[in-house]
C-alpha cells in the first residue's frame, strides 16, 4: 500500500483486536472481529487526545503518522 515496514512484529497488544501489530515505533496495524470492537477503539483512542491519528476501515485500523494516511487510504479505503 506505498508504507514503509522495515521489520513487522506481531504482538497483539491493542485491547479488542483479534490481532495486532507494527512496523517501527510510530504506527500500529489492528484487526477486529467485530465493527463495534473497532468503534470502541476509535472512541478509546478519541479520548487520548491530540497526536492520535487513524485510518479505519470496516473491521481494521491503521494508528500511523498523519503525512502517511492520506497515501494508504487511496491504496486501502477506510476513513481518516
């Protein structure tokens, strides 16, 4: 999709997903079972606050820098 993953790492550490992981230190790629799992995430990640910046599709998320979503939602879909 035109992103960067020098070295992906499974670790299913985000709470909801059915599984979890990243490519370096300022991004995470999660998938879910369900569309509510993915709004409550995205509700979660709302309260954080400023500095959070996802791209949701149906049953996934991508937290990513901003300068990178707009080019894998053109290759993915979803909504920043």
């Amino acid at each position: 999709a035109g992103y960067p993953c020098p070295a992906w790492t499974s670790d299913n550490k985000v709470q909801n997903a059915a599984q979890s992981g990243r490519c370096s230190d300022k991004d995470v790629f999660s998938i879910y079972l369900t569309s509510d799992a993915v709004q409550q995430t995205v509700t979660a990640q709302k309260r954080l606050g400023a500095g959070i910046h996802v791209l949701v599709g149906q049953n996934w998320i991508i937290n990513a820098p901003a300068a990178n979503l707009p080019t894998l939602k053109t290759a993915l879909g979803g909504t920043i």
